[in-house]
C-alpha cells in the first residue's frame, strides 16, 4: 500500500499565482503504475480482465459513439465539450471548460510531496488556468531551491461512486509522468487510472488497483500523447470501461474488485527524478481543454408479460424475457430492481394481488439465478404485488386482461 501523502488547497477566487490557501485537507495519493507487477497487458485495442468474457452491452468500439467532444474551431483543442444528451442513458452532471483566469469551485491544488517525499514536488503556482486552458506546468521552481516542481489537482469537492468522466488533454513533450484517474475519498485502495503516462509521449496506461494489498489489471496503448485526446472513463457497480477518441481500447469486467466506494477526479503530473524516473530534461506541460462528467439516468421500466391466464409459473418465453433482463441489469451496473406484479383476476381483490404476488416473486427467483450465472449476484430484487390496485389497462376487454397480466421491472 502506497505511503505518498500531499496537501490540497484551494485557490482564493482571484487566480492560482497569488492564491492564498483557504482550505487543506490530506489526501493520500497515487503511485506509478508502471512500478508494480502487471496482471495482464493488452497489445490489441480491446481486452477484457481476469479471464472473463466480456458481456459489456455498449455502443461498439467501432462506431465511436461515446463522448469525445465537438467540432469547434475556437476551442484550443478544435473541439468544444460534449453536450447533455451526447451519451445515451446517462444524463451530464458537470462540465468545465475552464474558459476563466481561476480555478473553478469544487477543485483543489496539491502541494507538498508524494510517496513520502520520493516523488514529485506538487506546487500551487504550477497550476494555471487561462487561454481557455488548464494547464499543469513542470519546470524547475527557484522558490523549491531548482527543483523540478509538478502541477496537479482534484475536483474533491464534487465526489461521486459511479459515472463516467471524460477528459481531453495533450502532453507537450516527454518528462514527466501524467495520470487522469478516480482516487477513492477515504482510504487506497481502489484507484481508477484512466490516463497514465510514464513519461513518454508515445502511449499511454490504464490500471485498476483494488484488494487489500492493492492487486491490479492494466492495459496499455501506444499512441501519440502530444496530441489532443479525449480519454473517458465509464464506471458502474460492476464493470471499468475505457475510452479515447469515443472508442473503446480496454475493459474490466469482474464485478466483485469493481470499486464501490466514493472516489474523485484527479488530474495529475509526476516526476520521479530520486528514482531515475520520468525525470525532465526541460520544461513540459499537460493541456486541458475540458473536462465532462456524467451519471447513469433512471432507465424506464421493463415488461415482463404476458402470463397466461391465472397462471404465476414462468413459460419458456417468460425465462427468455427475464434472462434478457438479467443481462441488462449486470450491463448497466444496475444496483437494484422492484418487481410489481398484475393481474387480470376480476373474481376479488385479494385474489388478484395474491396473483400478482406470486407473479412477482417468479420473475424474482428466475432473475436472482441468472444473475448469479452472469457473476453478478448482489443486485437488491424487491416485489410489490399491488400492481393489480392500478391496472394497466381495462379488465373488461380481452386486449386489456393481456396487457395486465404481467410483471414490471423498475431498475437502478
């Protein structure tokens, strides 16, 4: 377990050169990748970890329909921040464009040393907001006795468990090492790095540490860091998701190491000089234009139906709707689903919600075993057998008792 520690503080309202600190918290912080034994490494633009089959129901790699920004001339990187409703089943939660002289509320500036005093020196004024950009700046500071002094960041004041962020960035040239990630609010591990660079700027890393002792599953790219990039990052309850460009290049599909807790987006450089490691040799900044997050929308109900008359027992057509229900819910990360079961029965009430109860729970022990076959048997299933109080349609018509005589799926 890492022992690297640094100072956050926020800038006063008037600029990050003359800031003076109004706040500090301790934050433990991230150590390199690369120095640890990988698990796994992708040569191919997909790969999935731990040996799993990846069952990740999202846009195809090849289309590049994830958020990667738009055309936009006046935008330092030719192009703008994607809009509210460019990633479909997800709503924007936040945007910045970083278009001010300042920092934004919600973000935080590291000082002091990571790793116990091994690795970078993190300085406020190397930290700067201005022509549209936000620019992290590694040089050697005369207020640090010539030292290679970073820049580096978090948006701790906006935590979340879930979501997807995305970011778009360059590098100026190699030397110091640049990492985009989600860090966990109160203790390491997890850790979610999305963009990790070890001071080069022909490819790049993404590394997920999770466990006691921090085990980890990596993918690694080759690719142009000088160069603008959308790097985005799709968190849910059971599933990592990288993204560049609006495409896939790598994936993490075991649910039981997926981080559950609060985490925060963190943008980052790193020298590691004492270490003969991405140590400068000159000047070099990391550029970023904006930065997007988004949260996971409530997804409309789904429709199990339609029973046979006075039945509560699954058909073979009834189990291929749950299983299919099944596969959406470990897809989308979903935490939980309530079941609400109708009925048709015209005979009493209490036998109709009697029915609808039996209904619901059959959709329930069906849906339970087939996540559990998917790997993903924490899902919260609850059943309401009232549906029949507030029918779907009309029990005095034969279209209308069909349409009643089903369960509905209420996911999230």
């Amino acid at each position: 377990m890492p022992s690297n520690r640094c100072t956050v503080t926020r800038p006063a309202a008037k600029g990050l050169r003359a800031h003076q600190p109004t706040r500090r918290v301790t934050l433990a912080f991230v150590a390199v990748a690369l120095l640890l034994p990988l698990s796994w490494v992708m040569s191919s633009s997909v790969a999935s970890a731990g040996g799993v089959k990846p069952r990740f129901v999202l846009p195809s790699p090849a289309t590049g329909e994830f958020p990667s920004g738009v055309a936009d001339l006046a935008e330092p990187s030719g192009q703008a921040p994607p809009g509210p409703t460019s990633f479909p089943g997800y709503v924007q939660k936040y945007v910045q464009d970083f278009n001010g002289t300042s920092l934004p509320p919600k973000w935080d500036v590291f000082t002091g040393k990571a790793n116990g005093g091994s690795g970078s020196q993190w300085g406020s004024a190397h930290v700067v907001v201005g022509g549209g950009l936000l620019s992290l700046n590694t040089f050697r500071d005369p207020a640090y006795n010539n030292q290679w002094v970073s820049g580096g960041l978090c948006m701790c004041g906006a935590p979340s468990t879930y979501g997807a962020y995305f970011v778009r960035s360059r590098e100026t040239g190699p030397g110091p090492t640049i990492v985009e990630l989600l860090w966990p609010v109160v203790a390491w591990p997890p850790e979610i790095d999305f963009n990790e660079t070890s001071g080069v700027v022909s490819g790049t890393s993404a590394t997920l540490r999770y466990g006691p002792g921090g085990q980890q599953s990596q993918v690694q790219r080759t690719i142009d860091m000088s160069q603008w990039h959308t790097w985005g990052v799709i968190w849910t309850r059971t599933s990592v998701l990288y993204t560049v460009d609006g495409h896939v290049w790598g994936r993490f599909q075991v649910p039981s190491r997926v981080p559950h807790v609060s985490m925060t987006l963190n943008i980052q450089q790193q020298t590691w000089c004492s270490s003969n490691f991405a140590c400068p040799t000159s000047p070099q900044s990391t550029l970023v234009d904006w930065v997007s997050e988004y949260r996971a929308i409530p997804r409309d109900p789904v429709t199990v139906g339609s029973f046979a008359p006075n039945a509560t027992s699954l058909t073979s057509a009834l189990r291929v709707q749950v299983a299919s229900l099944a596969e959406r819910v470990q897809a989308q990360g979903d935490l939980r689903v309530t079941l609400i079961g109708y009925s048709a029965s015209m005979a009493s009430n209490s036998s109709a919600v009697t029915m609808s109860a039996r209904r619901a729970l059959a959709v329930k022990n069906y849906l339970g075993a087939a996540l559990k076959a998917l790997g993903d048997p924490d899902v919260v299933i609850t059943t309401i057998g009232s549906g029949s109080a507030t029918p779907v349609a009309s029990n005095h018509t034969a279209a209308g008792r069909v349409l009643n005589c089903r369960v509905t799926a209420h996911i999230s």
